[in-house]
C-alpha cells in the first residue's frame, strides 16, 4: 500500500488508491451504486469483517466519498450515502468489471450493466474529447498538467 503523503507519488491515480485501493472499498461502493446498498448490515454478506467495514464507512465518510444519516428509526439506524463524489467512481468499477469479465471470467461475464431507461449494455470507453477515436491504449500520451509541480514538469519535457 502507498504511504500517506505523496513526496514521490506526483499522481492522482495514487492519490485515489489511498482512498479507494484497498480491498473491500470499491465492493462497497460498487454494492452501495448498483445493489442499493445504504446501511451496515448490507454489506456484512460480502463476507468482510465488521471492525473492517467500521474501517472503510468511517473513511469514505471522512473523505467525502459518503454521508453518514441517521433513520426515522433513530441514531442506531444508520445509513451510508453515496454523495458526487462517491457516484463519481461508476465509471471506474465499470471499467474495471469489464476488464475482469475479459481476463478473470473464464466462464463469460457474471453480471451486465444495462441502461435501465432502454435496456441497453453499458460500457466504459476512453475517448478522446478532440477526435473521439482511441483505438489502442499506445494511443495514449502523458504531459504534465496544471497541478504538476514545475521542476518535475521540467524533467518531463
């Protein structure tokens, strides 16, 4: 796992991982966007230890990922909202389903995600917003960007 601060990790993809990489998080967010997942006892049938998903609710809370809401029943009822930034990770969990039903489903995909309005399959893609053709991931360059700081920036070039 990637330490806590980022000295050598001038990368948002690090900087995701430390908030959703570890094991059980993006199961409970997939289940949380796409199984209506909401309270503690939901995702107890993933098979994940309570202190654990204690662990993991506590930190998306704390990160923005979710909202922590109490019931109509009370304090003890707890649920576990997915907020912007939470729903945001869809396109990720997608993408990384698709890669898993091409290289760990030997017997063809376990589960499809469909447009629920017509019913159609739903993919992620990488698209370029100038041309909108990737047909290769060689087709795709880094450059440094606006949070880049300047003397790695310089190196790059």
């Amino acid at each position: 796992m990637l330490g806590r601060t980022y000295d050598n990790q001038v990368c948002s993809a690090a900087r995701a991982l430390e908030l959703v990489g570890e094991r059980w998080s993006l199961l409970i967010v997939r289940d949380a966007l796409f199984a209506g997942s909401t309270r503690f006892n939901d995702w107890l049938r993933l098979g994940i230890a309570t202190n654990i998903l204690k662990n993991r609710l506590d930190g998306f809370v704390e990160s923005g990922i979710m909202e922590r809401r109490t019931t109509d029943q009370g304090a003890e009822h707890l649920q576990y909202l997915l907020t912007d930034k939470g729903r945001d990770l869809a396109p990720a969990i997608v993408a990384l389903t698709e890669w898993g039903d091409r290289w760990a489903a030997p017997d063809g995909p376990p589960i499809l995600y469909v447009h629920t309005v017509c019913g159609g399959p739903v993919t992620e893609q990488t698209t370029c917003a100038g041309c909108g053709h990737v047909h290769d991931p060689a087709e795709v360059g880094v450059r440094p960007g606006p949070g880049m700081p300047a003397d790695i920036a310089a190196r790059m070039a």
